[in-house]
C-alpha cells in the first residue's frame, strides 16, 4: 500500500542532549516525512511506564522508563507514504550495532537503550501512540 499515513516519533533523551534534534529532523523531512506536530516535553516515569507498557514484562522496562523520563525528549507526529515503515528504516535496528549505515541509530546512537529515536512500529500503534501525545 501506498497510502499517506501518520506515524510517532520521539527524539530520546541521548539526543536532546547532544544537541541532535534538528539533524534528526532533517532526516525526516529530507525522505519526505512532513513533522505535523512537534514539541519537547519532559515525562514522569509513570507516563514513560504508561507509554511503554507492551514492554512491562520484560527485563528491561523499569530502566526503559526511567531513561525515557531522565531529561527532555521531542515528540512528532511524522506524515507522508508509508510512514510507518519509512520512520522504522531511517531508524535502523533497535541496537545500534546492528544498525544500516546511514541510519538514525547508527549515525547517532550510542547502545541499544540509548538509541536516539522511537518510532511506532505498526499503523494500529501509531495511532494509539499519537493519541497519547497529541490528543489527550
Ligand atoms: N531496549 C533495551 N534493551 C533491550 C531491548 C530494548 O533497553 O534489550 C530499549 C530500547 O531503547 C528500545 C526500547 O527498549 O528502543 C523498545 O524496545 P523495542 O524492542 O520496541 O525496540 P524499537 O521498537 O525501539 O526498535
Ligand atoms: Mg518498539
């Protein structure tokens, strides 16, 4: 399918930090990706909990959420064909080891909790995701 679609991304604490967020953003909107909404906010661990609660049964998810909550982040709503699956490959793989040169999480990732960007993976999710951020 070709259709235009609306996807989630979050610039991670990491990159807030080092000063990347409009060098990521220039890799959305370079590949055509429209940022439809945009702003930095700073959660609470129990938002980030709220927000990553498909992943609360893994080993993970307590540090998860306390990383995600550790400083400010930026929150936009991309748009464009297939955004989905277009955000999910200019990421690369969730470690950034594993990451496709040219990457997000390869040009800038440091390890695979602070990888530098999330981005919904699937139409349904985004839609949950967005709502979380922008709709409430
Ligand atoms: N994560 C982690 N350790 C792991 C796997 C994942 O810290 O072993 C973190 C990582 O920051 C990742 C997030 O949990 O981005 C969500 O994991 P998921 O498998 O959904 O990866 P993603 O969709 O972000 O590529
Ligand atoms: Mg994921």
């Amino acid at each position: 399918m070709n259709d235009l679609e609306q996807t989630l991304s979050i610039i991670k604490p990491d990159a807030v930090e080092r000063n990347l967020i409009e060098d990521i953003k220039s890799i959305f909107t370079k590949n055509n990706l429209v940022i439809k909404e945009n702003k930095k906010i700073h959660i609470t661990k129990e938002e980030a909990a709220e927000f990553y609660k498909v992943h609360q049964s893994k080993p993970f998810y307590d540090q998860l959420c306390a990383y995600l909550s550790s400083g400010p982040i930026v929150v936009m709503i991309l748009e464009g064909k297939d955004a989905v699956l277009k955000n999910r490959k200019l990421m690369g793989a969730t470690d950034p080891k594993n990451a496709d040169e040219n990457t997000i999480r390869k040009l800038y990732g440091i390890s695979i909790d602070k990888n530098s960007v999330h981005g919904s993976d699937s139409i349904e999710n985004a839609k949950k995701e967005i709502k979380f951020f922008f709709l409430n």
